[in-house]
C-alpha cells in the first residue's frame, strides 16, 4: 500500500502533492506493465521537448498504454 508512512517525511502540503504525483506514476507505470524508473526517465526527457505551448492531445503520447514499445516491460 503506498500513502501511510510515505507520507510522514512530506514537510509541506506542497511536497505532498509532488510525491503524490510521482508516486501515482510509478503505480501507473506497474499497472501497465512497463519498467517504472524507464518510463519516469522518458518522461522527464520528452516532456520538456513539447514546449510551453501545446495542445492537451500532445500528452496523449505520453501515456503508458500508447509507449509500450518505447519502454521495456516489467520483469
């Protein structure tokens, strides 16, 4: 279960909505299969090539379901 204890280093609400964030992905990345660091690190390195102005179907791409070949499967 991910929250309970996860939460107790959290020094603001604002860091608690970053590890929130982050682990939502982590546990998205799992349920779909993919490697959890892999598809962090693709995110964090073709997210900022979108630039400030873009459509909110640019994100779609992003989504784990449609970067299966992109990033390895769990093992």
């Amino acid at each position: 279960m991910i929250g309970r204890k996860n939460w107790l280093f959290n020094q603001t609400p604002r860091g608690a909505n970053a590890s929130a964030l982050l682990y939502s992905l982590v546990q998205t990345a799992v349920a779909n299969n993919l490697e959890p660091f892999d598809y962090l690190k693709y995110l964090l390195t073709a997210l900022p090539k979108l630039g400030r102005h873009y459509k909110p179907e640019a994100l779609d791409q992003f989504l784990p379901w449609n970067l299966t070949e992109k990033i390895k499967p769990l093992k």
